[in-house]
C-alpha cells in the first residue's frame, strides 16, 4: 500500500515554502523591535510591512497546503480501496460470514479516519518539525544563541524518553484500533436489543455494548496520559530553564529587548510548537502501528483448505430438468470446461459434508459466476420497509440483469415465504432455460423436482 500521491507532495512543498515565509515575517518583526530600540521609526514602519507581507503569503499558502492535503487523502482512500478488493479478489476465505461484520466495521468505521489521520499526522509533524527548527534559526540570528540551544535541549530529551517508551505507545495504539473494532461489530446487536426483544432481555446486551464502549474511551484515556505526560515535560523545563537564564545570567541591550518583546508572541507559539513536536513523537509510533493495521487486517482469516473436501463422497447433485443424479466431480470438471451452459441443478448433502464448499469451488471455475446467500443483498436499501422477500426479489433481478453465465445459490429460500419462493423459484426456472443455475436447498422435495420437470416438459 503506497500513501505517496502527488497532491501530497504539492502539500509538502506549499508546508515549506509557507514555514520560510513564517520564518521571514519572525525575522522582520524582530528587525522592527530593534528598528523601534534605536530610534528609525520609518525602518520599523518597513519592516513591519514586511511583516504582514510575508505573514500573509505564509497563510495563504498554508490554504492551499489544505486543499492538496483533502484531494491526497481521496487518492489514498481509493487507492486502499482498490488494493483491498484486489487482496480480497485473490483470496478465498473460510470464515466469510465472520469476516463480513469485521469487513463492513473496518472499512466503514476506521479506514477513512485512520487515513486522514495519517496524512494530518505525516503534514503536522513536516510543518512543526520546520516551524521549530526555523524560528531557532532566527531567534539564533536576531539574538541570543542560549535560547534555542535550552529548547532544542529539552526536545532532544524528550525525544530520547518517547523511544524508551515506543513500544507501549504501539501497543496502545493497536488496542485502540482493536476496541473500536469490537465496539462496531457489536452495533448490530445493540440494535436488535432494542427492537426484537423485551427491555428485561435486552438490557444484558446494551450493558455489553457498553461496556465494549467503555474498554474503547479507558484505552483512549490511557494513552491520552502518556502522550500529555510526555508532551508537558519539555516545555516545563524550556520555560523554567529559560526563566532562570533570563533572570540570572544574561544582560541584555536595549535593542536586544526591543527584538526579545517583538518576538514574545513568536515565542510563546515555539513553546506550543514545541509541545506538539513531543505529542508527534509520541503519536508517530501510534499511526505508524495503525497504518501496519491497514494492510494486515484479513491476515487473521484463513484461505479455504479445498483439499479438505477433494472427495466430495458426501454430496449428491441432481440434474432437476431430468430428475437424474450427476457425479459431483463429474459436474465440476464440465463446468470448469464450459460443457454445461444451462440448466437447473441441485446439491444435497448431510450438514458438515460440504455442500457450501463445493458450490464455492463452482463459482471460483466459473469465468462469470454470482454466488448468492440467504443474506446477500447486491441493491444497496432506499429506506423503504420492504419485506425480506422483496428485498431478495429485488436483488435477483439486479443479479439476473448482469446476465451472468451461472447463477449460484446457497439456501437461498431460508427466510422466505411459500409465495415468495414460488415467485423466485419460477424466476430461476426461466433463467436456467439458456443458464447454468446451481442451489443448495433444505425446503426443496422430490415433488419440487418433478414439478419442475414437468415445467420443462410442458
């Protein structure tokens, strides 16, 4: 997965050429205090101009650094997208059904907000990284060096307790990432608790989901003290050093302190620069932990182990136009060849034998093939209070629109009605006419059979 775009990289360029012109509109403001020390009022009046100047073109550019970041954020997330259902394409997982709830939870729930996350992250730590080590330079310029060496000094420390503790800031990080998770995939049944059972019983399951949402905000304030732990320390100790420095040890002339108050302002935003500088070296070791979790999130699913089902004794497929049984491997191998088109067939078996495993290796030697289970639904709902059959009919159709070759079906009549099945079930009859339909059935009998053999009769 590359983050890299070139809206980011324009973001990055508009960051350092905004961080000069800061750097200059700090340096000039200085130059006006020492112009007012002395006495030129018309020099500090030109430098102060200069101020705006260079203050302005440095928060413009600033904007347009804002506007690149969004679009490179929209690369990426697309970007991550389609790397996604590239992996997702390669790989047939065992626990779909598992793995669907942590699909729908990751990437409507953490994806987009760990990548804004990044880009802000990867954009504040470039800005504050320059803002810090360019007003030092011209603090080290406009006058004494002492005050950016006791800064710099505290950062370094700073940056030598964050390593010590990197690992820690990972893990919590990961936690993070892992409650969110398990708080979203449980928003289902939080919903259901409130609408499909009396308040007595539901109330365990709303406690549960609270408490998942409470492990979630524990781990957030955990890490919250460390960041702010780490984060206050320098500045404590900038500002305390600083004070005694000011107080004790140094003389300063009259137009050293005219460029000293000129700067307050600068000053105090290098001292908030500081602190957020420690709270990125703090939080690097977070997003880097989270970014890792972008690409290794399926890692935990297992592939289909096919060579666990290669005997295939247990299951029975029957031609339903005939009414004559097909050897199962048989019927593979001519599907994976193309020499069976059309036709309706039906897959048997006892529960545990494979029947959902086979008609999965049918749709992987299908060239273009529509797996369909009992919850599948390819029409995104409108908000309407359609029936389950409905909803299911409405799919068919967008699924039998595409025109695919073969049409798989997994206990697809298991939450509907006898009118509905009848509706679909002629639906697929009709299909099978000039397609391959194949289902794996538990209502079905041998009067559904020869019903439908007498449909292809007549």
């Amino acid at each position: 997965m590359h983050y890299r775009s070139h809206m980011l990289t324009l973001a990055v360029v508009l960051i350092f050429l905004q961080q000069i012109a800061l750097a200059f509109s700090t340096f000039f403001i200085a130059r006006a205090g020492t112009s007012v020390a002395t006495g030129d009022s018309n020099l500090a009046i030109d430098y102060v101009v200069l101020f705006f100047v260079t203050a302005l073109v440095g928060f413009g550019l600033n904007s347009f650094s804002e506007v690149c970041a969004e679009k490179s954020k929209n690369v990426i997330l697309a970007r991550y997208y389609s790397s996604t259902h590239l992996l997702l394409k390669a790989r047939q997982l065992s626990n779909v059904r598992q793995m669907r709830s942590k699909y729908h939870s990751w990437m409507a729930g953490e994806v987009a907000p760990t990548i804004d996350e990044f880009v802000s992250f990867f954009l504040m730590s470039i800005n504050s990284v320059l803002n810090v080590c360019l007003t030092l330079l011209v603090f080290s310029a406009v006058f004494s060096i002492e005050v950016s060496i006791i800064v710099l000094v505290q950062l370094i420390a700073s940056a030598l307790l964050i390593s010590v503790i990197r690992k820690t800031v990972s893990g919590l990080g990961t936690q993070l990432q892992e409650k969110k998770l398990e708080s979203n995939q449980y928003l289902e049944t939080f919903w259901n608790s409130h609408f499909m059972m009396s308040p007595p019983m539901g109330e365990k399951l709303q406690n549960i989901q609270f408490q998942k949402l409470q492990g979630f905000f524990d781990t957030r304030v955990k890490y919250k003290i460390w960041e702010q732990s780490i984060a206050a320390a320098p500045i404590l100790l900038s500002v305390g050093s600083l004070l005694v420095y000011i107080s004790a040890f140094q003389s300063w002339s009259a137009v050293e302190i005219g460029a000293a108050v000129a700067v307050l302002p600068r000053t105090l935003q290098l001292l908030g620069n500081a602190h957020t500088l420690t709270v990125i070296g703090t939080k690097f070791f977070e997003i880097r932990q989270k970014r890792r979790n972008l690409s290794h999130f399926l890692t935990d699913s297992q592939d289909v182990d096919f060579s666990a089902f290669a005997s295939l004794d247990g299951l029975s497929v029957t031609d339903v136009g005939r009414g004559s049984l097909v050897d199962p491997k048989e019927f593979l191998d001519r599907v994976s060849k193309g020499a069976i088109t059309q036709g309706r067939f039906l897959v048997t078996g006892e529960n545990g034998s494979g029947k959902s495993t086979f008609v999965k290796r049918v749709y992987l030697a299908s060239n273009k093939a529509i797996l369909v289970e009992p919850t599948t639904n390819f029409t995104p709902e409108n908000g309407g209070n359609q029936s389950t059959g409905n909803l299911f009919l409405a799919s068919l159709q967008t699924i039998l629109g595409e025109g695919p070759d073969v049409v798989i079906l997994d206990e697809w009549d298991a939450n509907l009605d006898e009118n509905n099945t009848q509706i679909i079930d002629e639906k697929l009859q009709h299909f099978s006419g000039s397609h391959l339909v194949l289902e794996v059935r538990h209502k079905i009998t041998s009067h559904n059979v020869v019903k439908s053999r007498q449909r292809e009769v007549s």
